[in-house]
C-alpha cells in the first residue's frame, strides 16, 4: 500500500512496526527542545518490503509525554518538519478517537452507503447529532456523561417535557395528571355556564 499511495501522490503518517527491516539513507537535524528523537529517510531491505515498497521513506521518532515511552513513526512527505508529522500523527489519533465515540454512542456502525455522496451524508448526520448532543452535555447543569446522556435522550425521546428542564434535572418525577387548561367551558355566552 505504501508504494500505491507513494505514487499516487497520497500521503501518510502511521507507526513503523517493531519487526520492520531497513536502512538509513540520510540523517535529517532535529529540532532542539521538542518530542522529536531522530528523523531519518530510510529504505525498506526486508525481501517481501523491498519489492513491494522501492521508494524512500522518512522515520520519525518522538517521545511521547503522556505515556512516556518512543513512538517510531513512517512516512512518505519529504517536506514537513519532524515536529509537524508528530502532530499530524496525534491529530489523526483524535480523529479514531472520534469515529470511535460515533460509533460507540450514535450505534454508527456500518455505513449505509457506498457512494461518496452516501458517505458524506451519513458523516455529516452523525456529527451534527454528536455536536448538538455535545452542546447539551455543555449546557447542563447536570454533568453527564456523554454515553448517558445519549441513552436517555434516546429513551426519552417521544417524551413531551420541556428539554432544558429535564437536561438539568433528570430524575425529576413528573406529575401523573396534567394541570387543566381551562377550568369551565361557556357555551351559552360570558358568565352563562351549563351546569
């Protein structure tokens, strides 16, 4: 896949693996005071590799803070900076985070389509729904979770009650017989009642 992509002017960011036979090419200057380790263009010499993948690659390493251990990075674009593949590279990890919570939370879990036009609707549905529902978790006074307040909101949804009230107070019983909108009917005229 690295090659087709290489060649078809797609670029990508993703983890080397551990097992990964290859040569450095050429050593690239690091940043100073950033996460970056080494940044390095590299050739595949494993036999299957080799063949499959003939063009150079680059091979960012950097230090992760959080989890305090190296991620060893591949890519193919030549001209960003080691310290923007890393971001590249973190910020993709946001975007799995997201289609996970989609997934998990709106039950996305096929799409439905196979057209791009399909595709994109079925995305755009899904994170309207998700920012609305994120601008609920934001408004309340009730601090949800995002995952309860999307199965509530999903049980509660043929529920006639005002929704900032009950986004606030959940668990607030309503009263079983409704107020009465009109105490007496006149039928004859004003003050003239029938019973």
């Amino acid at each position: 896949m690295f090659a087709f992509w290489t060649e078809s002017g797609i670029y990508f960011v993703t983890r080397l693996k551990d097992n990964a036979d290859y040569e450095v090419v050429e050593k690239f200057k690091i940043p100073q005071n950033r996460n970056v380790l080494s940044d390095q263009r590299i050739r595949f010499t494993g036999y299957k590799s080799r063949k499959e993948c003939p063009h150079l690659m680059r091979k960012v390493v950097v230090w992760d803070v959080i989890n305090n251990r190296e991620i060893v990075l591949l890519t193919n674009h030549r001209d960003f900076g080691a310290t923007t593949i890393s971001s590249i590279y973190k910020d993709r990890w946001q975007i799995e985070l997201f289609f996970k919570a989609l997934k998990q939370n709106l039950k996305v879990k096929i799409f439905v389509g196979t057209s791009e036009n399909a595709l994109y609707i079925q995305i755009w549905t899904a994170l309207i729904a998700i920012l609305m529902v994120k601008f609920l978790q934001f408004k309340s006074k009730f601090g949800w979770s995002l995952s309860n307040l999307v199965t509530l909101l999903r049980l509660n949804l043929f529920t006639y009650r005002n929704l900032w009230e009950w986004i606030d107070s959940p668990y607030e019983v309503l009263p079983l017989e409704p107020k009465p909108v009109q105490y007496s009917l006149p039928l004859r005229g004003p003050g003239q009642h029938l019973y």
